[in-house]
C-alpha cells in the first residue's frame, strides 16, 4: 500500500506531512484498555494532542527501488514499538475492498520484534473503515526515525473482522525469497498468519 499520499495533524507542512503531538502517558494507559471502545479512543487521542513532536517515517520498497519517506505525528514512540498519525492528502482512492478519502486518518503501528505493521484507518469524523497491514521485516525505531522494509505481503480486515483479504500473494512469491532468504520468506508467512489470528480474537491493535 505504500505511497506518498499522507500530510499530519497540524498545520506546519514538511515531506507532504505535518506535525503530530504527543500524548501523555495517563492517556495511553487508557487507550490500551480493551474495554475502551474505537471512539473513545479516538477522543481520548484528539483531547490529548496538545504539544507538537514529529518523527519521519520512511517505508522502504526495495524491489521497486523505491523509498516513500513522510512526517507523522507522534503517539507514543519507545525503541521497541511506536505508534503514529498521518492523514491522507491525495485524491479518493477506490482499491475496491476500501476507499482512501481526502483527510482519512491513519494511526500507524510499527514493532521493532515483529515482521509487520499495521495501519489503523479512519475517516476524518473518527468513523473505523479497517486495518491495512503490511507484512515486513521488523522496524528499525530511533528517537527520530522509523524505518520499514515491505515485504510486497499484505493483509486487509474490515472494520468489523469479518472479512479479511489477502494481498499482493503472487508479487511476494515471485520475489523468490524462499530461496534466497528462507528464515525471512518463513517470517513473513507467519506474520500474515498472526495477523489474521489477531484480527479474529480481535486482540490489539484489532480492539473494536
């Protein structure tokens, strides 16, 4: 899924993207409540944003040579795991089993000991329109940057985990990383199936 089409939060514009803010640690012990529902999270995270801190976010292709680097605002970031916000800034985009909409939200999920992120999506009135996962080796957090390497493997799960598309299968296999890097191709195979795993039990980041 990966493309340029994300600006931020705020107003100040920088790689097509804009400043986020990050929020206090009260907070996000609420957001991590599995008894706290989508919206309220999303009002918990528009009422907290209120000191500005960015970090540039670089989504790496490398079979298309390609490296798709924005500014998100920032949630939470530790060297283990980080969560951010960018906002869609492109025309409607229609890939049939979603709609990307002018102002659409992304809350990004990226891990440093797992082999995918996860992108939470929202209209731009808080509405869940799904989660777009994308299968990659593990990201590479710094105080600053985000790092990730697509793996051309992806996963949709619609808004309420019902249904679940699988992605850009034969663009994987034909990478043929099963010979030239099989502990890799093995990680990738397994992270879509945690992933699918996760979106059934609706564990985090699935909470509904």
């Amino acid at each position: 899924m990966y493309g340029s089409g994300f600006v931020a939060c705020c107003d100040a514009v920088i790689c097509e993207n804009v400043a986020g803010a990050a929020i206090t640690g009260e907070t996000l012990v609420a957001l991590d409540d599995p008894d706290v529902s989508n919206t309220s999270r999303v009002c918990l995270l528009c009422d907290a944003m209120s000191s500005q801190r960015s970090m540039t976010v670089k989504l790496v292709k490398p079979e298309k040579n390609q490296v798709v680097t924005y500014c998100a605002g920032v949630i939470r970031a530790t060297p283990e795991y980080a969560l951010v916000r960018a906002v869609w800034d492109h025309p409607r985009l229609d890939l049939g089993y979603v709609t990307f909409e002018p102002g659409d939200v992304f809350f990004e999920h990226f891990y440093a000991d797992r082999w995918y992120n996860v992108f939470e999506l929202r209209s731009a009135t808080g509405m869940l329109k799904g989660w777009y996962c994308n299968v990659t080796r593990p990201a590479i957090i710094s105080s600053e940057t985000i790092i990730s390497e697509d793996l051309d493997l992806d996963l949709f799960v619609s808004a309420e985990r019902d249904h679940m598309v699988r992605l850009d299968v034969e663009e994987f296999e034909a990478r043929g990383l099963a010979q030239r890097d099989p502990h890799a191709y093995a990680a990738a195979r397994a992270a879509l199936e945690e992933l699918e795993r996760l979106a059934c039990a609706g564990a985090p980041p699935f909470c509904v």
